[in-house]
C-alpha cells in the first residue's frame, strides 16, 4: 500500500514540477535572450537528469553496477522511443536545424563512446574522468553559441514566437523560484517514484539490471516525459525535443562520468548490457537523425512508430527476465528482421527528405 501511494505522489510531483520547470525556463530565455533550444539542451535537461544522476551516485556508493548503468542506458533508450514518441503524438515537432547539425550527431557519438570505453567491461575513473570534461565543454559552447547568434532568420523566428520580452530584474526572482521549484519537485517525485516502483520489484524477485533498464529508468525519465508532453501542449517544442537530445548527453557524459569518476574501480558493465542494451541505445540515438533531418519535423506517425520500439524492447526485456520460452526467437526477430527492416524505412525517409516531397503534417 506504501509503494502505491509513492507512485502516485511522484507522478503527481512530476507533472506540477514539469509545468513550472518550463514556464520558468522559457521566460527566462525570453527575457535574457538566450534560445529556447539551448535552454532546453542545457537547463531544462540537465534539470530533469538531476534523478538519473542522484540514483545512478547512490547505486554506485552501495555497489549496485547494474542499477547504475541500467539506469542510464535504459532511460537514453526510453528518453527517445517513449518520450519523444508521446511528445509527437501530442503535437507534430518541429525540430531546429542546430540540433540536425550538432546536437543529434554528438548524441550518436557519446552513446558510440560508451561502448568504446565497456569494451573491456567496465568504465574506469580515467574514462569518467573524459565524459565529465566533455559535458562540460559541451555546456559552455552551447551557451557561447547562443549568446553570439546573429543569423537574422533565427532572430526572426525568435521575435515571432516571443515577442520584444525584455529583461527585467523585477520578474527574474519569480522565474527563478518557478524553475528551482519545478526542478525539486522533479527530484522528490522521482524519487517517490522510483522508491516505490523499487518496492514493488523486489517482492517480485525481479534482477536488479531489469530493475535499472526498466522500472528505475522509466522512473527516472518521467521528468523528461512530463516536461516535453508539458512543453509540447504549451508549444515550446523546441524544449520538448530539445530537453530529449540534451538530456541523453547529460546521462552519459555528466551522470555516467561523473559516477565511473567517483567510482575507485570504475563501474563494470555486464556482457549482456554490451551485447544488447548499449547498441539498442545507439540504434535509437542513430534513428533520431533521418527522423529529424526529415524537413525537420517528427510526426505523429513517427512518434507511434518509436513508441511501438519501446513496447517491443521492453517486451523483450520482459521475457528474458521471466525466461520465456520464445525469447530467443523474439531477440533474433529484432536483431536480423525488424532492425533490418528499420534501416531500410530509415533510409527511404531520408531519400524522400532529400529528394521527394515534403511531409504532410498531420
């Protein structure tokens, strides 16, 4: 019954603190200049990551490896398939040209970068180390970039979509107290949540990596999820994908190094993490590309289409923890036919963005 009553406060947290987050953060773009976009790569994701990293430093200090990096992998795979699925069908997203050009590139290649560093089956000190310095730069290139934006298109579209917002000290005090108590309500609810999802797991005996990928991953992603669907009815969507991109390269670069960093022996990762889960968290960071370079729009036909990849992978999760007689089948179906089959469809959508008509909007 305790387990219960922390979901539904932390859901309830989640929501009313994705609604602040955004509303502050979006003001105080407007106000200080700076785009929405780096506002949702950086502040607003770095703000609902604050979950994956409080439960990824606490796994690893009470020597939980699996809760750790199930936890990262899993919430970058559900950050794409289900959030960004949900945030589509909501409302079609517009993607900005920054994140085709940078931003989704250097998602692909810090996932790629994590398999690199597992290859000798953990992420040592000096690799975390790496990844922690490269969020950092990454951080303060972004925010240079957006300080020095002088392309007139972009100013344009900035003025019609904000108006002459000016800055005024008189209103940053509200915005600031509406975004810091967005963000703590994101990380107490989160942390209801994932208590008593946790709860609920263990009395089912279930493997604690299946927790990480899973129940803790999804858990912790309800920011992201709350705060893009929020971000998407208000019409920030350059938050709400945005918050998805910039959020994935937080876990890995800030969350995921910071936590090898601390680590003193680094943090092992299980073989069958680098044999299934960490490529399925680059295939999902690859499948943002075409999508997104696609007039740079994700519809609403592309958001079902990654929701049904989430249901899939986790239905696949779901036999090999119960050892369901079909599991092998159902995994040699998503590695030699329906991956196969997505690199193709992928491929036309490019081919059509290219060369074809534009999309329809729904």
């Amino acid at each position: 019954m305790t387990a219960i009553v922390f979901l539904i406060l932390g859901i309830v947290f989640l929501v009313v603190g994705a609604d602040f987050l955004v509303r502050g953060a979006s003001n105080l773009a407007a106000m200080a200049r700076i785009s929405p976009l780096v506002i949702g790569l950086t502040v607003v994701a770095f703000g609902t990551s604050a979950p994956e990293l409080a439960v990824s430093l606490h796994a690893t200090f009470n020597s939980q490896a699996d809760l750790a990096i199930g936890n990262v992998v899993g919430s970058n795979i559900c950050n794409v398939l289900l959030i960004l699925g949900a945030s589509a069908l909501v409302a079609p997203l517009v993607v900005a040209q920054q994140l085709v050009r940078l931003d989704v590139p250097i998602m692909i290649g810090v996932s790629g970068l994590v398999f690199f560093f597992g290859i000798d089956g953990f992420i040592g000190s000096s690799d975390g180390i790496i990844l922690f310095l490269g969020g950092v730069g990454y951080t303060l290139f972004l925010l240079f970039q957006s300080r020095r934006e002088q392309n007139p298109e972009v100013q344009s579209e900035y003025a019609q979509e904000y108006g002459p917002k000016q800055f005024a000290w008189d209103k940053v005090g509200i915005e600031v107290l509406a975004f810091v108590a967005g963000m703590a309500l994101l990380v107490i609810g989160s942390q209801l949540l994932v208590k008593g999802a946790i709860t609920i797991a263990e009395a089912l005996e279930i493997n604690p990596l299946i927790i990480g990928l899973t129940i803790v991953a999804l858990g912790t992603s309800l920011p992201e999820l709350a705060t893009s669907i929020v971000a998407s009815f208000r019409g920030e969507r350059d938050i709400a994908v945005g918050n998805v991109v910039g959020s994935n390269i937080f876990n890995i670069l800030v969350v995921l190094g910071a936590t090898s960093a601390l680590s003193p022996g680094g943090i092992a990762i299980d073989p069958s993490v680098m044999a299934f889960d960490i490529p399925v968290m680059i295939g999902v960071a690859i499948i943002c590309f075409p999508i997104c370079l696609n007039d740079n729009l994700i519809s609403r036909w592309e958001g079902l289409m990654l929701l049904v990849y989430y249901l899939a992978y986790t239905l696949y999760l779901v036999m090999k923890t119960t050892q369901h007689d079909s599991t092998v089948m159902f995994g040699s179906a998503l590695k030699f036919v329906i991956v196969p089959l997505t690199i193709l469809g992928l491929m036309a959508i490019t081919l059509r963005s290219r060369f074809g008509s534009p999309k329809t909007k729904p």
